[in-house]
C-alpha cells in the first residue's frame, strides 16, 4: 500500500514536498535535503506525522 507522506523544511518549517511512500517498510521518518522556495537555500526536509 502506497501512502502521501509530506515533507517539511527543518529551517522554517513550510510544508513544500510530498512524495509516495510504503508504510510497510518505513521503520523511520524520512530526511531529504531539497530546495526550499521560502529559505531560498538547499535545506533539509523531515517527514511529519
């Protein structure tokens, strides 16, 4: 089963990505480095709850 999981900018917390993701196999939140438009920088991205 394929679910949305949203991401979220560490630095000012905007919710800029979603991506699909197995909720299956997912034992840990996800980190992505991604750009975001309101930091105007690369920044990482956590997975929210």
């Amino acid at each position: 089963m394929t679910t949305k999981t949203i991401l979220a900018c560490t630095d000012c917390g905007s919710r800029n990505y979603s991506v699909p993701s197995n909720a299956n196999r997912q034992t840990d939140r996800l980190e992505v480095k991604k750009f975001c438009r309101y930091c105007n920088a690369h920044t990482v991205h956590k997975q929210t709850v």
